[in-house]
C-alpha cells in the first residue's frame, strides 16, 4: 500500500481497528522472534508433540517470570501493618477494615461481582485481588496510582471505600493506648500519617504467591504441568494473549484498550490497566465490570473482543487448564483453597 493510502486508511473511521491489527501482528511477530518455535496459527499444539527435549521448562528465556517470595523485611512493621489491615478504624464509621473487601482466607478480593460502598450501593468496579497487587506498575483499575502509599491513601478518601482520611485514622488510632506503645515501639514514635502507610506497604509486600505448578515448572520440574496444560501454555503465546499478559504477574505491566474488536463489558473506564493473571482461577467474576461469571466465559470473550478470535471449545479447554496453573500459595496453603 502507498504511504498516501496508508495515512488515508489511519484518518478513516476504521482507523481504530486497523491500528489494533497492526498492533497484534506486530507484537506476535516480535514475541515468535524472539522466543522462537512457537505455532502462530490460532489451533491447538497437536498433542502428541511432546518428546522431553519440548516438555523441558522451556528454557533460558520465557516472557513470564516466577513470583519471588516474599521480601526479607521488618517482622515488627509487617505485623502492625496486618493488624492495620483488619483494623475497622480504618473507616469513617468503623464498620469495615481492608479485610473486608480483600479476604485473604480466600482469593485477596471478594466473589461479589459488586462489593458496596459505605452507603449500601454497589461499588462501580470489580473489587482486585490484593495479592501479589506489590508487583505491577500501577494501582486500581485505570492505573491512575502509582506507589502502594498512594493506593491506600486514595482508598481511605475514597467516599464509597472507607471514607475517612490519614488524619482522622491517626486521630482514632493515637486515642488507643495500646496501639500508641505498639507505633512507639516499632517507630519510635506515635501513629502518623507516614508510619501507619509505611507498616500498611510493609504488610503489603508479604502477600505475594509464590509456588504455583507453572512456577515450578519455570524453575525446572518439567513433570509438573500435564500435556493439556502445556498446550494451554503455548496456545495462551501464539494466540497473542502473552502480548498483553505476560511478566511476573501475568499482567498489570500496561494499558490497554478494552472492546477492541466486539464489546467485552461496561464500555468505561474505556483504557484500563491490564489486570494480572497469577490465581486467576480464583478470582471470578471477571473484567472490570465483573460480567464474566466464569473462566472459560472470560477466555471465549477475551478472545473475540481484544484478538478477533472465535475459540473452539478445545482451544477454551486448553487455555483454562493453563490458567489453572497460576495459582499459588500464600502461607503455606493453596489461594482459594480455605472456605
């Protein structure tokens, strides 16, 4: 095509759709260069192609990474933070902590599609797993926030969240004495507004999970993923979904445009941070929206709205066992696996 058609193709009305294209091909084309011997075609690996020069953790280079184990850190700070999270005072009428919303017995959010505001009414967005949330770039759905500090700042202010303040939590906390001489000794001084977020951020960063089966077999243990979810795997890289989810956790390393090629879920927020796979299968409902009850529900759409993809049931199959894979441990036990 000559450049002149070409810029006239960008300033049409399909330009959006072009641009999305490009963005595919070009992504999947620098993804199979430099992790080559992937099948760009959207059916399954054949099956039996599995010798164990192929099952072995493919190698040197992958374009996801184990989740670390949680940091060495200030055992003080991190229990002060934990006490925090589930610390009711932590809202302006002491009715709900962070626990609340993110349930660390279960899946670090909740299994509403809508948790509720302070005022009874639902939440406008999907409540994110808390775990492993350390690890992306950015904060909240739209990634409007860029340090944890400010994430659970903006969620204390937040009307429909805790609706309160730093100032008014370390009023209520320096009214009790025991936790007066706990602040003072771990900071040496009372509650304010820096030290409370900074043993909040310290509990923060311990609730990573590592020890899921693709993190081992990352690390090595070829024989712990099946065939079916080794081709889940590889179908997950030459489909293109690795595009956008890939990395430590999965995801949450960029912004994309959702509803590129059919509607997916709310139209708004309209660009939204790509949301982290690790424990996925955990986590339902799905999208920000938290439309998609199921997982083989949330793959079938991804695939139609953002790859202009009809997956078979097969593909569906084989993409949801290896999403299965991410799930990971948080204290010993599996995510999701207490009642």
């Amino acid at each position: 095509m000559a450049r002149s058609g070409l810029l006239q193709v960008f300033r049409s009305g399909e330009a959006g759709i072009v641009r999305a294209v490009l963005l595919r091909v070009c992504a999947v084309a620098i993804y199979t260069a430099i992790f080559s011997g992937v099948q760009l075609s959207p059916a399954p690996p054949k099956l039996e192609d599995h010798s164990s020069a192929s099952v072995v953790s493919a190698a040197p280079e992958q374009p996801i990474t184990p989740v670390p184990e949680a940091p060495v850190t200030d055992l003080a700070k991190v229990r002060l933070g934990e006490r925090l999270f589930g610390d009711t005072r932590l809202s302006h009428d002491n009715s709900r902590s962070c626990a609340t919303c993110h349930d660390l017995r279960t899946n670090g959010a909740s299994t509403a599609r809508h948790d509720f505001g302070l005022d009874g009414a639902s939440l406008p967005l999907n409540t994110p797993t808390i775990f492993n949330a350390t690890l992306n770039f950015r904060f909240g759905w739209e990634g409007k926030l860029r340090t944890p500090e400010s994430d659970i700042e903006a969620s204390l202010e937040n009307p429909e969240i805790m609706g309160t303040s730093l100032a008014e939590v370390v009023q209520k906390l320096n009214a009790d004495p025991g936790i007066r001489r706990e602040f003072t000794m771990v900071y040496g001084r009372l509650p304010d507004a820096a030290n409370v977020l900074d043993a909040m951020v310290s509990f923060e960063r311990t609730l990573v999970t590592p020890g899921s089966r693709f993190d081992r077999w990352l690390a090595g243990d070829a024989a712990t993923l099946s065939v079916e979810e080794l081709d889940g795997y590889r179908l997950f890289k030459s489909l293109g979904c690795v595009s956008c989810h890939q990395g430590v956790s999965v995801g949450g390393n960029l912004f994309q445009r959702h509803g590129i090629f059919r509607p997916l879920a709310s139209p708004q927020p309209e660009v939204l941070r790509v949301p982290g796979l690790r424990n996925v299968a955990t986590t339902s409902p799905y999208f920000h929206d938290g439309s998609a009850p199921t997982l083989d529900d949330a793959v079938r759409k991804m695939g139609a709205a953002q790859l202009n993809s009809a997956l078979t049931d097969q593909q569906v199959g084989l993409i949801v066992a290896y999403l299965k894979t991410l799930t990971g441990q948080y204290r010993g036990a599996s995510v999701g696996a207490s009642p």
